[in-house]
C-alpha cells in the first residue's frame, strides 16, 4: 500500500514550517552566536596574517560565506582547504575530487579528500595560520572530525597554529555506541570514541591534544574561538545543510542510527528527497514505498536504483523515539535484520568499519536484544563520559 495523499502533504508541511525541530521537547530554546558569529574575538588574531582556511558551504557569518566576509575584512586568505563534498558543496558521499580555483574568488583550492585528506607540507608554506570553520553532526562516522585530526597533524609538524571556530553539535545532547576497536580504524573513525560522542569540534580538537592522539603524540598550538548561548542541552537548528545528503534537521537526528543501515543491503532513501529520513529494500515488507534514482551531485547510483522499496518512514514519528531515549535505535537495525536475512546477506563488509568493532553484527547474528547488545558497551561508555569532561568548554547536564 502506498503512502496516502494526506500524509505526503502533512509530512511537506513538517518540514516546511520546521516542525521536525520543535519534536526534540528535552531541548531548550536559546540565542547561539556561533565561533565565525564573533569577528570582533578573532579579527585581531588573524589580520596582518597570511590564512589557510579549511571551510565548507557550512562556514558562514549570518548568510556570507566566512570566506566573503574575511575578504571584506581585510584579511589575506591564500589557500582553501576543502573537506569531503568540496569547498561549494559540489561533491556526493565519498566522491574524490580535484584541486582548483575558487570561481568566485580565484583563490587556490586544495582538496582534503581522496588520496590527499592531509595537508602536505608544501600545502603550507606561506601560511601563518590555518583556520577551521565546518560544521559537524557529532558523529564519529562524519569524516569532518577525521579531517579536523589530519589538519591539526599537518599544522604541529610544520609549527603552524590552528585556530578553531566553534559550532554547536546538533546531536551533542547524548553520547552513546561502542567505543572505536582499534583493529577497525580508518578515516570514518580514528579516535577511541563512541558513534555518538557528544562534543562541538572545539571541544574534540582540545580532546585530540591532550589525548595526544597525533602521530607521535606531539600537539597543535590550538585556539578555540567558542559559541555563545549554547550549552550541551540546547536545540541548535542548523542553518545551511552540512552536506548534501543531510538535507534537514530530521535527516540530522536520525543519522546515528540510519548511517549503519549503509553497511547493510538496506537503502536509507539515497536517490529521494528524503535521505537518512527512511528505510526499506524491495524484498521487506512495510507500508512505506519509495523508489531510488541517481540524482546527480546528491546520489549517483544509490543502493536498489530504479527499484521499488518498502520499509519505514521516519519522518513523522522517529524524532519522537529519540526525544522520549535519546540513543542509537539498534531496534530498527535488529527488525530489518529479521526480516531480509534469511540467506544470510544482510550485512557488507562497510557494516563493521562505522560500527568500529565487529561485535554488534556478531551480536545480532546471536540474537540479541538491543538493550543486551547496549549494555555491552556501557563500560566502556562509562570511561569516554569521565574523560569527555575534561574538555568541555559548554555546561552539559
């Protein structure tokens, strides 16, 4: 059965007037300014200084690109340093891409992604300081924070300071997944961290220096420039989309759980309009059907193109789950689990590289619950929340 008229035009107008926000009721409301929001703080650091920015469409200052606005100000900006997606957005999920020139403001382009994710010491001459300004989901799978290592790495061996724009984590009001094993380490978890760590990128940066979890264990001469208004219980809608298949708040809060299912034959609503809001496959049964499509620049060749999937849609209900337990939802992965691994070719190799461990798959494989399966991973939980504290710069609850 296809989705009803009815409910395509309710769940339209959620989005529209952006009612998936007002779902997360164990949120308060405040005014954050964010890190870039501050000119007036980092200004005089950086004027007179020759800068390399590592930015993404979401480094803006109000609705100018941070770029645009260091520009206007003054400042000498000679390279850009562009993270997975690009430096405009112009990059899907995992897709290289070429060093050029900015078209807009013909300054020189590095790519951070592919064969290069780390700034070669070439990179860096000329440059006095390396600014970073992107904003991150707060999920240890989200390479931006694996970008964020590498670039604080270049910058201590080749003695450049990095200074450090703050910006609220939308998904920072709980910390939850297994800790990083790290027989499983790679560029979408290099840190003995949990999925969701709980941590704006300041207050990460600071926990990759004192953990001394560079090469060698040296240090990044680090500032951070933080928020205000914010603190670890506050609702932070984010402004501009953090990358193309993240096209909303509710694509944001169900990302923790729904990035697993890429490890699995299920698709998440890639090449639709709706990615990391559903999920399904055409062999499962479910109300909900939707078809993927190549969508260029989004989603070349989604999971299950052209193919009629059934599954679930979350998008009305499963911001209310996460509001009443905010955690991952091992529930949806165990359900679909049942339902379509009868030949046993429910899982793909990516499934324990995002988990970092192999022990959840095992454990679904052996039947066990979500709440046995969580409490396994509460001892090391535990010992991540002690050390967490001590690099937080906002109030957490």
């Amino acid at each position: 059965m296809k989705i009803k008229p009815l409910w395509c035009l309710l769940i339209l107008l959620s989005s529209w007037i952006g009612l998936q926000a007002q779902l997360m009721p164990i949120l308060k409301q405040s005014r954050v300014s964010c890190g870039a929001d501050r000119t007036d703080a980092y200004l005089k650091l950086i004027l007179g200084k020759s800068i390399g920015l590592v930015s993404n469409p979401s480094s803006r200052v109000g609705k100018i690109h941070l770029l645009d606005t260091l520009l206007g100000s003054g400042v000498t900006v000679k390279k850009v340093f562009a993270p997975e997606h690009g430096f405009r957005g112009e990059g899907e999920a995992g897709a290289a891409l070429q060093d050029g020139l900015d078209p807009k403001t013909g300054i020189p382009v590095v790519s951070l992604y592919g064969k290069h994710k780390k700034p070669a010491p070439e990179d860096l001459q000329g440059i006095d300081l390396v600014i970073f300004d992107i904003q991150d989901v707060g999920v240890r799978f989200y390479t931006y924070i694996s970008t964020l290592h590498l670039v604080m790495e270049a910058c201590a061996q080749e003695h450049k300071p990095l200074l450090v724009l703050d910006r609220p984590n939308p998904n920072g009001f709980y910390t939850d997944g297994p800790i990083l094993d790290t027989a499983f380490k790679s560029f979408v978890g290099m840190h003995p961290v949990p999925v969701v760590h709980g941590m704006t990128v300041g207050e990460y940066a600071g926990m990759i220096n004192g953990e001394h979890w560079l090469s060698g264990g040296i240090q990044c001469d680090l500032t951070v420039i933080r928020c205000t208004g914010y603190d670890h219980q506050t609702e932070y809608i984010l402004p501009v989309k953090p990358s193309p298949n993240l096209p909303n708040q509710t694509s944001v809060y169900l990302y923790p759980t729904l990035c697993f299912f890429e490890g699995t034959v299920v698709s998440i609503g890639r090449g639709t309009g709706f990615p990391f809001q559903v999920f399904g496959h055409p062999d499962m049964a479910g109300d909900f059907v939707f078809t993927p499509k190549s969508l260029p620049g989004v989603s070349l060749h989604p999971p299950h193109e052209n193919k009629e999937c059934h599954g679930r849609d979350l998008r009305l209900n499963g911001i209310g789950e996460i509001s009443q337990e905010p955690e991952l939802k091992l529930e949806w992965i165990i359900d679909a689990y049942k339902k379509l691994n009868s030949n046993g070719s429910f899982f793909i190799g990516y499934f324990d590289t995002l988990a970092g461990t192999n022990q959840i798959r095992l454990q679904i494989q052996q039947g066990k619950t979500a709440g046995e399966i969580r409490s396994s991973w509460e001892p090391g939980l535990r010992k991540y929340r002690e050390m967490r504290a001590k690099y937080l710069l906002y109030g957490d609850k």
